[in-house]
C-alpha cells in the first residue's frame, strides 16, 4: 500500500514538475508570426475580452478547474504534494503551458513584498499603509505601489495580494496598520493610486478585504448587521473608490459573513453590488480558506479559491458534470481569471527574477516615512531641535537602540539578514533611532535606555536637555488590540520620564491610535506609524527641521475607549463548535453597527464627544492662512476655489481640507470628506486653488431605488487644515 502511494506521489510530482516548468517558459512580447497562428490571443492588438474568449475555445474541463483554485501554502498546513513548485509565497495557481498562460505567482505585499527569505530575496519594508494614508498624496501613494510592484516582479511574482481597504470602524481591529484609515473618499484614492500604479509594473493587483473585515477576533466566524445605505455610503464606497481609480485585477473576499451570508458565497456583495453595480471585470477570490461551498459559492460570484481545492477543485467539476452549477457560469469563472492575466501584462511581460535595487527602496522608502509622520504636539515650538544648542539628548525605549517594530501576520515583511519570522512574531527593522539621532547631532552627547527600569530612565533623562521616548503599540493579523493603550507599561514610563525632564518627546510608534493619559505633561509628540526600513532617518530628520511636517490624521484618535461607538470590543461566544480544515458552515455571533454612515468623525461629529486629535489634523513647522471661499454648483460638479497663505518663517506643504454638509432632509451625519488639495509654499506666498468636487460625492444611496441620488436643497461647504479646523464657510444651492 505504501509503495503505491509512493508511485501515485511521484506520478502527481513529476507530472506537476512538468507543468511547472512549461509554465515559467517565457514568451516573446511580441509573437512571432507563426505563433500568432498557432495561438492567435498572443496577438497584443486584440482586446484582452478577444484574447480570453480565443483561449477559452482551447480549453478542457480539467484545465478550467485548475484555473480556480491554489496549489497550498508553503510552511503552513494549507499544503498539497504540488506546494513547493510555488515561489515561496503565499499561493500560486498552474498556468496552461500548451497555450502560453503562465501561472499565476502571489505573494503578500501590504507593505512590502512578503516571504523574501522564502525564495533567497531582500525587501523593502515601506511605511505602513496607515502611513500611507497619512500622506494624503496621490503621488506618494504611485510611488508606493511602484516600487512594490516593480519588486514583486523581481523576486518572481505575478500577483499582489495587498491593497487592504477596510475603514476603521474598529480601531483595535489588529489589521488597522494595513488599512488607509476611517474616510471612504481619502482612503479608496489613496489605495486606487496605489493599486493603480503596482498594476503598471504588470502585476495583477489585488484590492482587499471585501467586504466589512473590520475586526479579526472570530473573523472566522461573525456576522455583520448592517443596513445597505450604511455599507454603500462606508466602507463599500471606499471599495468603490478604490476600483474605479485602481483597477485592480482581483477582489479578494473576506473570512466574515455580512448580513448572514458569507462575504465569499454573498450574492449581494459579489453580484449585485461588485459586478453588476461597479461593472468590476476581474476576478474574486477567497481570503486563504474562506471558501465555504461549491454550488453557493459559485453562483454568487466566487471565481477562485485559496489556497487549496477544498470546494473548487473536484467538487466543482462534479457540479459542472452533473448540470449543479452550469458550463456557462465556469466559463465566466475562467473568463475573468483570464482576463486578468492578459490584463495586467503577466502573459506578455513574464516576471523574471532579478536583483532588488536596494538603495532605490531605501531612499523611497525613507521619503515616504518624511511625508507620512505627523506631529501632534509642538509645546513652545520645541521642535525642531537644534543640534547645536541641544548638548544631551535621552534616548529612552525598547529597541530604540537598534531597530523600530513593524506590523505582524500575512504584512510581515523580512528584516534583512534574517529568515522569514514566524507568524506573529514582534519584527524589529534594523533602523535605530538612537544612531539616527546621533548622526545627525555628532557634537551632542546622545545616552540609552531601555525603559525597562523606569526609574533609570526617569534619571538618564533628568541629566538630558531633552528626553526623547520611542513608545510602540504592536499588531498583527488574526488578532485585535486587548485596549488602545500603550502596552507594557509604557504610558507609566512615560509619566515618569515626563516628570524628570519638563522637554520630553515623545515618539510613537503604532499602527493605530493609543490613548495619552500623559499628553499634558509633555512638550511634544511625534506620530511615527510603523515606519519602514529607514524609519529612523525619517523620524531624526522631522526632529532636527531637515524636514518640515506636512501629514494628516487620517484616522481619529479617541480621548478613551468609553467614547469608541462600541466601547467594548464584540467577542466570539467562550464555547465554538471545533471546526477542522476550513470555517464554519455558518456565523456564530452577530456585531451590529449600529453607527451606520456614522464611521470615524462622523460618529464624534455626531455625538458631539471631544477627541483628543481630529481626523485631518497635523502640525507644521510653519503655519498657514485660508480666504477668499468661492463655491459654484454646477450640474455634474461643484467647484470650491479659496487662497491659501503660508504665513510663518519656513517653506511647507499644507493639506488643506474641504468637508460638505448636506441639506437636513438627508439625514446625514454633519459632514463629509469631500475633497483636498495639497499646496507647497514658501514663507509668506499665498496661492488660489481650486477643488473640483463630484456630485457622486455629494450623494446618498437611496435604499428602494439601489441606485445614489443627489437631494435637492442647502449645502454648507467648509475649508480648512483639519476636521475640526475649518476658518471658511459658504452655502450653496444644489438643484
């Protein structure tokens, strides 16, 4: 018996080796005549829609179901006999080498390429995409996608599976470094920019995770309630948003159900809304063992399964023989796979290995943490530090001396020199901040401490002029944060630190928000996110004024959790029914979001509960003016034009805001992000801009009629640097 399962792996392996190594077989960009006759969809002039309907005349049954499913996982129990023909990364799906389809190479790339180590590579660990968002930058949000994409095709991958998207209803929710913040319009620009320049280096681009994956604790298993008007006005719109600019070639659906139904079998969410509604033409496919049914799950839109072929392997076929699911409903499964690869370029730019071109991620990598850092807190402007007057600087924190920490699960990107971490494991990126600062104030005397002895810290920094304190809030996929405070006793050192030394800084850290229970005993705070590989450089040049702060909150940090819309976090049941091998069949518990449109400051807005620092909020090295508000309503846009003044003493960039109150009838929360612009001025010039802003973007979705409408009557439009900080104001009638 053991030798004929012996025979039957060896069949399967060398079988599968072949396959393999006919796929990764490169193809000429520009065909050669005889193979334009031999296989007419290589012709480059045709659409990709042509290209795939010639291809899919060609194929069996058996290769359209290898299509729709992952060959496993490697390192994880999501394997198959044919998992290490991968390259190492998260998923990888046969190509058909006898026409010329490549296969299909993944790997996870929230914040750089993940699983380096796997395949003998380096990475470049970029700021965080909560960062990202931060920058409120279309341009840094290009660059970002670019230099992933253009690694991605270095280390051998085809596919990213990245573009995390989901608002943060749920600021504990461990995914939230991930996510572009609580806005739809600014987070769904901000990963559409991204998406749509990782697309160019002809990559498929993946957009994620659809939809309502806003927590991870039992994401496996919880049902989300929530109205249609609610989702399409929130998170779905940032989705919405994210396609539109982006285009992606893949939908990645999510663990959890929405309104009973799971996201990866939701006719709603995957037909009515994605394919039909948005006109979206590539592919969905199931978060890593999200997949719960054949049948179901093909009929409401699920195109592909990972990372195994637990229900779209056999099973599948077996519906499509026995009439269950029909031939033409496969085809379409198969066209919009195909479509994608033709799409994106993978089938005539084949990805090829190559070197990483290190010093380009670093430098980027670093230029991205500069426009990402936010500062919260400038106490008689004692930032930015002058090296020269500034003799002894405290350095205080775990790992200051040596590294920064990065977000953990499928975004964990390898630190250089090391192998791949294991799962949740807390990754320190060798970028110290204790010799940033000294490099950058050679003629001071630069001192370290740990942090773990309060009262040493609270000494070292007595003797300093300046203590600066590096605090770090550490998350990860497949968890959330227990509260929103620092952990480890941080907030305690901190109050110690502050108490020795009146000019303390404190540094964060953090993939989402952290309460400060310390925030008035000291001189400044410094929002560093998860910074990236030359995080520390980043952060020493904001410090010292090298560099001017110019980014914004894109998420609302609470003054405590009692003022959260759910204070306290929704939980699984203490007992759930084991399951092994893939989910439940069905949700076991309920969250209510009750809060509606109201995410993020429309919910503060709404309740009136004060915050500790807005959504768009952030300080600068100089300060700025706004005048001059003219608003014209016209039929398809509404056009905002005001001047803004750089009236302080340095050159800066000002983001400046315009927020829209819709008329009472409504029923809206009081305001709305409905477009920015970002200005670069020098000491004392002004300049007239103008903010074109769609009237999509002035909508509500109206329920009855599924479709978004424009309600006649008032709108109060406002301009400024932050949520709460908006000097102009005009009304408008819109018709």
């Amino acid at each position: 018996m053991r030798a004929n399962q012996h025979r039957r792996l060896a069949i399967i392996l060398g079988t599968a080796i072949a396959l393999f190594l006919a796929t990764t077989t490169a193809f000429a960009q520009d065909p050669s005549p005889s193979q334009s006759e031999t296989r007419p969809w290589m012709n480059t002039s045709l659409s990709p829609d042509d290209r795939v309907d010639l291809v899919l005349k060609e194929l069996t049954l058996d290769e359209k179901i290898a299509l729709m499913h992952g060959n496993g996982q490697p390192g994880s129990g999501r394997q198959m006999p044919t998992t290490l023909l991968g390259n190492g990364g998260a998923g990888y799906v046969f190509g058909i080498p006898r026409l010329g389809i490549p296969s299909i190479q993944m790997s996870d790339a929230a914040y750089g390429v993940r699983s380096s180590a796997e395949n003998g590579r380096y990475s470049t660990a970029l700021p965080s995409d909560l960062a990202l968002a931060a920058t409120w930058d279309t341009q840094a949000a290009c660059d970002y996608g670019a230099l992933i994409g253009r690694e991605l095709r270095a280390q051998g991958y085809n596919m990213s599976l990245a573009g995390g998207v989901n608002l943060a209803r749920e600021p504990r929710n461990g995914r939230t470094f991930e996510y572009q913040g609580e806005d739809p319009i600014l987070a769904g620009t901000i990963v559409g920019n991204r998406i749509k320049c990782e697309r160019a280096q002809h990559v498929i681009a993946d957009i994620k995770h659809f939809a309502l994956n806003d927590q991870e604790s039992g994401r496996e298993e919880v049902n989300v309630v929530i109205g249609k008007r609610a989702m399409r006005e929130s998170d779905l719109l940032a989705f919405q948003i994210g396609i539109d600019i982006g285009k992606p070639g893949a939908v990645m659906c999510s663990y959890n159900a929405v309104n009973g139904d799971f996201a990866c079998e939701n006719t709603y969410l995957l037909t009515t809304v994605l394919k039909k509604a948005w006109n979206f033409k590539g592919f969905v496919l199931s978060d890593w063992g999200a997949t719960h049914s054949t049948v179901k799950a093909s009929a409401a839109g699920l195109d592909h399964e990972e990372a195994l072929d637990d229900f779209f392997g056999e099973k599948l076929k077996a519906a499509v023989q026995s009439g269950a699911v029909p031939m033409a409903e496969l085809d379409e499964h198969v066209h919009r796979i195909l479509r994608s690869e033709f799409a994106s370029g993978i089938v005539d730019f084949p990805a090829l290995k190559s070197v990483v071109d290190v010093e380009d991620g670093f430098e980027t990598s670093r230029q991205l943490a500069e426009q990402s850092i936010v500062l919260l807190k400038n106490n008689n402007a004692i930032l930015p530090l002058d090296s020269v007057v500034v003799r002894r600087i405290a350095i205080i924190g775990l790992h200051a001396d040596t590294g920064m920490i990065s977000g953990g699960g499928s975004a964990q990107v390898d630190p250089p020199g090391h192998p791949s971490a294991e799962w949740q494991a807390q990754v320190w990126f060798p970028t110290s901040p204790l010799k940033a600062v000294s490099a950058r104030a050679p003629s001071a005397n630069v001192q370290f401490d740990s942090g773990a002895n309060p009262a040493s810290a609270a000494a070292l920094a007595k003797q300093a002029d300046v203590a600066i304190v590096f605090a770090y809030q550490w998350m990860s996929e497949d968890m959330d944060l227990p509260s929103l405070s620092l952990p480890d006793g941080q907030d305690a050192l901190i109050e110690q630190v502050a108490a020795a030394n009146p000019h303390t800084i404190v540094v964060l850290e953090t993939g989402s928000v952290v309460t400060m229970p310390w925030i008035n005993s000291v001189s400044a705070v410094v929002e560093s996110w998860y910074a990236g590989s030359k995080g520390a450089d980043a952060v020493a040049r904001i410090l010292f004024g090298d560099v001017n702060p110019n980014a914004k909150l894109p998420i609302t940090f609470p003054r405590s959790e009692a003022d959260l819309p759910h204070p306290k976090l929704v939980t699984p049941p203490p007992v759930v029914e084991p399951v092994s091998g893939t989910p439940a069949g069905k949700p076991t518990f309920n969250v209510n979001y009750d809060e509606g449109l109201r995410v993020g400051y429309k919910w503060y807005d709404s309740e009136h509960k004060p915050v500790l620092f807005p959504f768009g909020y952030g300080l600068s090295y100089t300060t700025y003016s706004y005048s001059g508000l003219k608003v014209n309503a016209g039929k398809d846009a509404t056009t905002v034009t005001f001047t803004v003044k750089n009236t302080g003493a340095r050159a800066g960039a000002e983001i400046s805001e315009v927020y829209a109150a819709l008329p009472a009838s409504a029923e809206e929360p009081p305001k709305r992000l409905v477009g920015w612009t970002k200005l670069r001025l020098n000491p004392g010039e002004s300049r007239q801009v103008s903010v074109t802003v769609d009237n999509s973007y002035l909508s509500i979705f109206d329920e009855s009629m599924e479709a978004w409408k424009l309600v006649p009557g008032a709108y109060t439009f406002m301009v400024g640097g932050s949520s709460q900080d908006l000097p102009l104001v005009e009304k408008v009638t819109v018709k």
